[in-house]
C-alpha cells in the first residue's frame, strides 16, 4: 500500500489532471476559435464588398483630434460647458413662458373651484398643493431636459462618448477603477437610476460595484434645473451680461467637482472594503456616425424626456397634497411644516443651509425635481404665492428668507453630494441584491455632503466673508 | 525577413505597426472576451493610437478599433510584419 492517504493521491492527480486539461484546452480552442473566424472570413470575402478607405480616414482624422494629447480634455471640457450652456440659454424663454401660462391656469382653476362652491381645504389640497407643484415641476424641469437629452442623445449617437472612456481610462486605472466607468457616469447625467443600471457594461463586480456606488456624484436631471435656478440667481445674476455663460461655466464646476469626488471615493473604496487591483478594460470605439435627427428627437422625447416627467410628475403630485397640509395643519400657532422646520434648524445653519431646506431635501428623497418646488412652497406656506414668473420674484423670496451667496452654494453643494432619490436606491438593490451596498450607496454620499457644507460654511464664516 | 520572426508583446508595438497574433497568454473572463472580438491567433492586428497619456492604446482588428490596457496588451504575444506582406 501507498503511504499516502487516497485521498491527497487522489487530489494531486485530479491537480495534474486539471493543469493538463487547461493547457490542452487553451490551444485545443483557441484553434476552434480560430477556425470558426476563419470560415467567417473566407464566407465574408465571397458575399461581400466594401468601400473602406474613406470612412476609415474620416474616423482617423477626428479621432486625432478628439483623443490628441493637447486636445483631448480640453474638448471634452469645452464639449460639457457648451451643451450646459445651451441648455441654460435654451430653456430660459420657455422656462418663463410655461410658468406664465400653467400659473394664469392655476387663477382660473381657483374660479371653477368657487364657481362649483368647493369647500376650501378640496381648493387647498387639489389647486395650491397638487397643482401648483406641478406646475413649478413641469416649468423648471421640462424645459432643461428638452435641450439637454436631445445634445446629449446627439452626442451617444454620433460615437463620442467612448472616446471619453478612451481618454480618461488611465485616471480610472489610477483610481483602481474601470474606464467604463466614465461612461455609466455619463448615464447618470440623464437618471442616476438609468446610471446604475448602466453598470452592468462593466465585466469585473468589484469594479461594478464602485460604479454603482459613486454613480449618485453625478449630478442628474433632477438636480441640474435646480443647481441652474440657484446659479442664474445667485452667480449668473450677480455678474449681468455674459450670465448664460456663466452659469454654464459655474455648473461645469460642480459637476467636474462631481468626478473628482467620484475618483477620490473610488480610490477610498479600492483601499478599503473593495479592496483590489484594477482589472482588464476591452473598450471598442466604434466608427462615427451621422446621428439620424428623427431617431434623435424620438428616442431623447418620449424614452426620456417624457418618462422622467411622467415619473417627477407622479412623484409631485402627492408630494404636493402633503406640503399643503402640513402647512396648513396648525399645532397650537406653528403649522407642521415650520414646526419640523424648526427642529431641523440647528442642524441646517450648522451646514450653511436652514430647517426648510433640510426638510424640502428629506421630502424631496422620491425624487430629486420636487427639492426646489417643496422649498418655495414651505417658505410661502402662508398659502398665497404670487404668480411665480421670473428669477427675479424667485430670488426675492428666497434673499428674504435670509440666503446669501454662502446659502446658495451650499445648495448647490448638497444638492450634488447627499443621499441618492429613492429610484436610485431601488435600483441599487436591484443591481446588487444586498442591503448592505444599498445602505452604504445612502451613506457615503451623505456623509460627504454634510462634511463639505460644514466645512466650508465654518471656513466662510471663520473668515467673517458674509 | 529577419524581423519577421521575432516575437513581440502586443504592448510593445509601435504606433502604425502591423502584426499577427501568435498567443494569447491571458486567462478567465478576459481571454474570452478578447477571442470572441475575433483576436484569435492567426489575426492580423494594427496598433493606431494611445490615449492622450500613453494607455490605453486602440488597435485595429477586422475593421473595428479596440482599445486595450497596456498591461492586458502585454500579455498577448504577436510577430512583426515586414511592409507589404499579407496572409490569411
């Protein structure tokens, strides 16, 4: 007998056995691989032909430019400021023109309500609450996102966006991440959900992971009309002529803030609880193409315009019934609203911000569009705002509810850095499966948005700068 | 002729190169991603560019550009076409 144990005989043979396999295996279907191309090849050369040349110098010669060492970032950054500030500029008009006509409908609504003797608190609930909520949703949000998802569509059609993963792969390399990534952040500018979901295009789940958790410091749809709103009012509006470009500039800042918290949180997390080396990166960079405008419009319209409305919309609409209540539920001379407001107060000034603005972003935890709607509506919870029609009423209510320009860009702030919506967070748990990923994706973003306001508030203050 | 016969990393290629794919050394998930873009040996591979800072670098496979890590690159062993000279 052997003196061996069988069974550690038995392992080293299954060992060798298994080494053997791999190596034949390896060549054995390489050569099948090899084999199948190389039919396909020989088929392909019968039954067809091609004009190559042309097209393939065409792409040659934009890719040198769109990924040359001096060119290619600035493009990109030139590429973000531009669509940013045609959407700012885009949507001005239509902006004022929506909220001129949805808020003369709201007078006439109130008439038909009085007309057919409704009791006030049906006239509160459906026309101040519901109503004017999504109006302000509809007059702020559609307009941005009917510039911006046809240009950004426009861009994904006409082959650009790889070339960004291209040129920025080695800083995502650095940060222990995929290039990809670039990509699914990308996504998030239209929904963060629609981002997370997009993380499936990266092969190694480490690497997913810290896409998916990272993704919310992009800043999406939701947020941008108001992260538009605050700077035109604030930054734009301050420096007159040239504010559109402004604006684009300032809102290219943030969000280039935005990546950089991406990178840094990427790096963090590659240090710590997913720990690990980057992986491979197999990127094509397909050829460009002339975007069709039809298919254009189509697709950026009604797959995502029209849906994120529908979805802010369905949000909105309880959300505002609910404001309107609790603003005007008295207990003992404080409606609720101001009640919660201020419990909420200390916490808020600590960071820069106030109650209201605290509880319009805790309300606002469905969905991103309604945080600056809730936030007018509880500063005038007295229950009569004026007509809303221009930036300019807009900045008188909020400078005469104490905001300066610390206030706004600590808005601005924590707008880009705090909790994701709760579409976001059922996608996390749809994308990952665990609660855990789920929990951290809310926490670490929070974190970081309380840390930043209170640090810069306590800097600005300590300074005496307001 | 010569130089045919040498053996290359995919990584160490100069820009504008042509080359032929002998080996692929890679291994999981990786390898099967890279057979099935049709990098198999025998390919004839053209490496056109790197990004703005040196990697990745983008090569030409089948009429289709695709961009590789230098370290995956290295893996994946070729040899060096002299000018003009097609097979397969």
């Amino acid at each position: 007998m052997c003196a061996m144990s069988p069974s550690r005989v038995l392992s080293e043979v299954y060992g060798q056995a298994e080494c053997v396999r791999n190596s034949y295996l390896k060549s054995f279907s390489d050569q099948i691989v090899a084999d199948i191309y190389g039919n396909a090849e020989q088929i392909t050369k019968h039954v067809l032909s091609k004009k190559e040349s042309q097209r393939i110098s065409f792409d040659l010669t934009i890719d040198n430019l769109v990924t040359s060492k001096w060119f290619g970032y600035p493009l990109m950054i030139l590429l973000l400021v531009g669509v940013f500030w045609l959407t700012i500029e885009g949507a001005n008009f239509p902006s004022e023109l929506l909220a001129t006509v949805l808020f003369a409908f709201q007078d006439q609504l109130t008439l038909w309500f009085q007309w057919a003797g409704a009791p006030n608190w049906v006239h509160g609930v459906l026309v101040l609450g519901v109503y004017r909520t999504l109006a302000w949703v509809i007059a702020v949000m559609l307009p941005p996102m009917a510039i911006f998802f046809p240009l950004f569509t426009l861009l994904e059609d006409s082959g650009y966006l790889p070339r960004i993963a291209f040129n920025l792969d080695h800083i995502f390399k650095r940060a222990k991440a995929c290039g990809k990534q670039s990509l699914t952040m990308c996504m998030g500018f239209g929904c963060n959900a629609a981002g997370v979901t997009s993380c499936r295009i990266i092969d190694s789940p480490r690497e997913r992971l810290i896409a998916i958790l990272t993704n919310n410091f992009v800043p999406c749809n939701g947020r941008f009309p108001t992260l538009i709103a605050i700077t035109s009012i604030f930054i734009g509006g301050a420096i007159a002529s040239y504010s559109g470009l402004i604006n684009a500039l300032v809102i290219s800042t943030i969000i280039l803030l935005g990546v950089a918290v991406t990178l840094s949180v990427s790096w963090i997390l590659s240090m710590t609880i997913l720990k690990g080396e980057p992986s491979s990166l197999v990127l094509e960079l397909p050829s460009y193409r002339r975007p069709k405008i039809g298919a254009v419009i189509y697709r950026s319209m009604l797959d995502r315009t029209l849906f994120v409305l529908r979805r802010s919309i369905i949000v909105a609409a309880p959300a505002g019934a609910v404001i309107w209540i609790l603003a005007n539920v008295y207990i003992g001379d404080q409606n609720i609203l101001s009640a919660v407001a201020h419990i909420l107060n200390p916490f808020g000034q600590l960071i820069g911000l106030d109650g209201f603005i605290l509880m319009a972003f805790i309300l606002g935890l469905p969905a991103n569009e309604i945080v600056l709607p809730i936030l007018i509506m509880s500063y005038l919870s007295t229950g009569s705002l004026q007509d809303y029609s221009s930036l300019e009423e807009l900045r008188n209510v909020l400078v005469s509810n104490g905001w300066t320009w610390l206030t706004a860009i600590n808005v601005m702030l924590f707008s880009l850095l705090h909790w994701p919506c709760a579409t976001t967070l059922l996608t996390t748990y749809k994308e990952t499966g665990s609660k855990k990923w789920v929990f951290l994706s809310f926490l670490i973003p929070t974190l970081i948005g309380f840390t930043a306001c209170f640090i810069f508030t306590q800097v600005v203050q300590f300074f005496g700068l307001v | 002729m010569r130089d045919a016969e040498r053996i290359n990393s995919l990584s160490d290629l100069s820009l504008g190169s042509d080359c032929q794919i002998v080996s692929l050394e890679l291994s999981g998930l990786l390898r099967r991603r890279i057979l099935d873009l049709g990098i198999v040996p025998g390919t004839l591979i053209r490496c056109i560019r790197r990004g703005p800072s040196g990697d990745p670098t983008a090569y030409m496979v089948r009429g289709t550009l695709i961009a590789l890590r230098s370290e995956d690159a290295a893996q994946i062993f070729v040899r060096k076409l002299s000018n003009g000279e097609e097979c397969v």
